[in-house]
C-alpha cells in the first residue's frame, strides 16, 4: 500500500460524490435538471439517482416541481448562517472595514485564498448605493481582481505558475490580463508599489485598489476599496493605500482568527 493510499483511507467515497454533486451549484449555473447532472457528473443513472435523492431527503438540494430543475435547498442557506458565525475574523474585521467604507463612501471587500482562488468573506455597503445580492461566499479567480492580484504579489514565482496552469487566465473583460508575463509584469509593479488595481478586469466599469494581509510568511487574505471608474479616480489610489495598509497590518494581528485555507490548487486526481 501506498503513503498516499495509507493517508487517504478514511476517505468515504459516497459523501465525496454528494460533496462534488452540491458544489455544481453556483452563482452561474445555480439549476440542474437530471440529465445535465448525468452527463456533468459521469455517474452511473442509479447512483445518481440514489444520492440526489438523499440530498432532497436531508433538504441540502430541492427540485422544483414545475421546472424538474434542482436547486440547493434551505438547509444549505441556514448552513451558511452558522459557517459565517464560527469565523472570528468576520466580527473582528467589520469595525475596520465600516469605518473605511464611511471614510471613502466606496465598497469595501475582505476576502480570504481559497484553493488558488478568492472567497468573499464579508463587504461593507454605503447605504446610499444599491446592491442587488451580498457577496459573502463568492468566489473569483484571482488574475482579474484587485484581491487575488495582491496576494499573488506575495507568492512565489513557482506558486503564481501552479495557480496559472490550474485554472489558466480566462479573460472577463477588455483590460483582463490574459498571458502569464503580463501577469509576471503586474505582480512586479505590485510588489514595487505596495498595492494593486484592478482596472474593470473582472467586470466593466469597475475599479478598486487592494493590499494582502500577511503573518510572518503566510498570505491569509485581502482588502480592497472598490468603485466605478468615475469615483475611483488614479490620485485616489495614493489616499487609499495607507488607509487598506493599516486594516491589513491590524487585521494580520488575528491571523488565528482566520479560517484554514490553503492558497495553492487542489492536486489533480
């Protein structure tokens, strides 16, 4: 027997498979109907079959009985509720990030690595602007956002390369940096500047400046202040970045608080 086969035998093969059917649920395809997850998941019909109804059964996934469409289920949403309640790190930061969403007027954001992308733990809102959906739990890559590129800054250039080849450089926008040297190139102006852009790469119209939160070696999250390309403006950036620095160095002060991730991409099977 292999290390990796002594390691890994407490694995239990039918939750990973559950595990794997809940997370094709996502803010971009949040329905499936049976057939798609037949041909997604690769399942035989009967395991299938099996495991979608044990889902319904523990209300973790629900069909719509017009559509025939399945769609997480309420447990998922109260689940959620008590994940966000057991991260310390949340009602530690959001003092810090409120008063500097009152401070500029702009949306602040305070994401965590997630597997070689970016998780929105939690943002603060001006009242006066509309948000059509709360952000905590989104995930993003990391080369299109202000957040994901100023952590990458802090990692190695064999690090940065693992994330790039796992989930390559999609482009979103116009201006999404597509090559891996004019990534490279990014990360050095980041590294030489202290904080990071993002020039409407993930969504148009769209502009925010970042910093990494760092303990000792390790990168365990980020902050940006974001806005329209009207409001955030360059001589904006100079303002902003002591303010970010400073949330960022008193937030990595509670690096215990936050949650376990790993930076780097799952291995591939």
């Amino acid at each position: 027997m292999s290390k990796k086969d002594t390691v890994e035998v407490w694995k239990i093969n039918t939750i990973i498979k559950a595990t794997g059917i809940l997370k094709l649920f996502t803010g971009k395809n949040p329905n499936w109907s049976y057939n798609q997850l037949v041909q997604e998941t690769k399942m035989p019909k009967s395991t299938l079959s099996n495991l979608l109804k044990t889902l319904e059964f523990t209300r973790l996934l629900e069909k719509d009985e017009h559509t025939q469409l399945y769609h997480l289920g309420l447990e998922i949403l109260e689940m959620s509720y008590s994940a966000r309640k057991a991260f310390n790190i949340i009602e530690t930061a959001m003092p810090f990030l409120d008063d500097l969403q009152q401070r500029t007027g702009e949306i602040v954001y305070f994401c965590v690595p997630k597997d070689g992308k970016v998780l929105y733990l939690e943002a603060s809102y001006p009242a006066s602007k509309s948000v059509a959906y709360s952000v905590t739990g989104k995930t993003l890559n990391m080369h299109c956002t202000g957040v994901g590129k100023a952590m990458l800054s802090k990692l190695s250039s064999d690090e940065v390369k693992t994330i790039v080849d796992y989930y390559g450089l999609p482009k979103y926008t116009s201006t999404t940096i597509t090559s891996y040297e004019g990534l490279v190139d990014e990360l050095e102006a980041i590294r030489k500047r202290g904080f990071a852009i993002d020039n409407g790469e993930e969504a148009y119209g769209v502009r925010c400046i970042a910093v990494p939160i760092v303990n000792g070696d390790r990168v365990i999250g980020a902050v940006s202040i974001s806005g329209s390309t009207l409001s955030m403006k360059d001589e904006k950036f100079d303002e902003y970045a002591p303010m970010l620095m400073e949330v960022a160095n008193t937030l990595a002060r509670s690096a215990d608080k936050f949650p376990e991730s790993n930076i780097l991409p799952p291995e591939r099977e």
